[in-house]
C-alpha cells in the first residue's frame, strides 16, 4: 500500500474560502485512480472529508489544524501566497503508520515537517518528495518566497532511501538545477523533476544519467491551484503501484495534470490517462 504523508490547508481565494493542500488534492487523485492508500495529514476539514472515502483511503490523522493560505492569481497562470497561519504535523505518528510499507510520498506546504525527520521517513523506501514546503520561507512582506539552496539539504536526507525523486517548480529548484540537471542530481543522489507550469518541463533520471524534456498537452484552461499535487500523485502512483519507468510516469502525470484544469470531477480518468499519454511530446536530450 502506498502511504501518503501531507499536509491540509484552508486557502482564500477570490474572496472565499475552500479546502486545499497536498492532502486534498493528491487524496482525490489517487481515488480517480481507484488506489487503495494509506494518508496521514492533519485533523481538519480535510481529513475529515476524506475519511468518508473510507473505500479508498485510510486516513490517519497526525497533529491538528490546517496551514491557512491567502492566495492571489495572476492571469499569467503564476500566484502569489501569504501565510496567515501554520500547522504541525504530528510526528511520532509516522513510525507505526509506515511499519512494512515501502514506498511513501512526502508533500508540505511551508515547514509543518521538519526535513530532518525525512531520514528515517526515506530510510529503505522508494519516496517521492514535492520539496515546495521544504524551500518556502516567509520574506520581509509577509508573502511567501523560496530559499532554493533548501534542496540539497533535502538531498542529504534522503540518502539512506532505496530509490528517491524529487518534483518541484522551476523557481522551487536552485539556478543550477534548471541549467545542468545531471550535475544537479549527481549532488542531491535523487532523480529530479523540475516542472515549469505549461511549459516543457526536465525529468532527469539519476542513475541512467538520461535528460528529457516533456511538453504538456495544450488546450486544456483553468486555475492552477493543486496542479502540482495531482501531477505528484499520479507520478508516485505510476512509478511504485504500476512500475513505470520515470520517464513514463512524468508523461502521464502531466496529462493528469492538464486535465485538472478543466475543473470539473472527476479531474481525470485512467482511461483518459492512457489515451492521451500517446499525445505528449517527449524530447530524449541526453541519455
């Protein structure tokens, strides 16, 4: 079973407020995906909506509370956040919640998880770390800002992993990860996705030493909020439940992602997945 480990929000949005987060959006990925997991996020309005999809997830909640974002759209597709409040994901949970599971994907949206306990979180696992709330950092505005040289801490935690990968936005990753890749992951020892919104975006798979670049399907318009979480979750979910190749994963994870923006439930469906898939453009730069 796959564990999923992250964290719920409350975002403001345009005037109102809606549920939100890594919890949210990735949970309902996996069910669009009729996956069986394991999730543990805070107790909230959250977790308490997805534990009545009881059929599909398993919610465990660790701590309490949401992390409260305001959040404002550029019509550029970009956002700009402010922290209005945190939460704290409750440790001492994980240990029990991961005994004989070997694959977790790790997700946070401003330092609810302090990223030294990604040691014993990687230990042994397949992971996949979304490394936003790694990096994030409030500056002198109060609007949210990244500390990008963050990354490579994070890749010194996962050390001890069987096979980690990590996915984030370009402004997310230091200059030099964007500009060489390989050397980029050759010092983190993980295989990279630098994701760029509707632009191609570099999967870079560590230890074949091989780049792509992937173009998303166009056509698709929408809002953008919790797209990087449903490319996430069917990433890991094609990678650790289908054994997918990275490269394969990525392509459909970015269909995934596309379809979400049409807005509407549910998001997408394998079947779309698996036609679709065939339409992305894939460029093979070094391998």
């Amino acid at each position: 079973m796959l564990v999923v480990i992250a964290t719920s929000t409350l975002d403001y949005i345009a005037g109102g407020v809606r549920m939100g987060g890594p919890a949210y959006y990735i949970g309902l990925a996996l069910l669009h995906l009729d996956l069986r997991a394991l999730l543990v996020t805070t107790r909230s309005s959250v977790s308490r909506y997805l534990s009545k999809l009881a059929h599909y997830l398993d919610v465990v909640e660790a701590g309490s509370g949401e992390t409260v974002f305001e959040i404002e759209l550029h019509e550029c597709g970009s956002r700009s956040l402010r922290v209005l409040k945190r939460s704290f994901l409750e440790v001492e949970t994980f240990a029990k919640v991961l005994a004989k599971h070997s694959s977790v994907l790790i997700s946070t949206t401003y330092g609810e998880l302090d990223p030294r306990y990604l040691v014993e979180l990687a230990k042994g696992r397949n992971v996949v770390v979304d490394i936003q709330g790694f990096v994030r950092r409030v500056g002198e505005d109060g609007m949210i800002v990244h500390d990008t040289q963050k990354v490579f801490e994070v890749g010194k935690y996962l050390e001890a992993s069987k096979w980690s990968i990590l996915r984030g936005e370009r402004e997310e990753f230091p200059k030099e990860c964007w500009v060489s890749p390989l050397e980029c992951a050759e010092r983190l020892g993980s295989d990279i996705i630098i994701t760029d919104g509707e632009k191609p975006f570099k999967v870079l798979s560590y230890k074949d030493r091989c780049l792509y670049e992937i173009a998303p399907l166009h056509g698709f318009y929408g809002e953008s909020v919790g797209l990087g979480d449903v490319f996430t979750a069917v990433l890991t979910y094609y990678l650790f439940i289908e054994g997918s190749k990275l490269l394969d994963a990525a392509t459909v994870a970015s269909v995934a992602a596309a379809l979400k923006l049409r807005g509407r439930l549910p998001w997408f469906t394998a079947q779309e997945l698996d036609i679709l898939k065939r339409k992305v453009s894939v460029k093979h730069l070094t391998c």
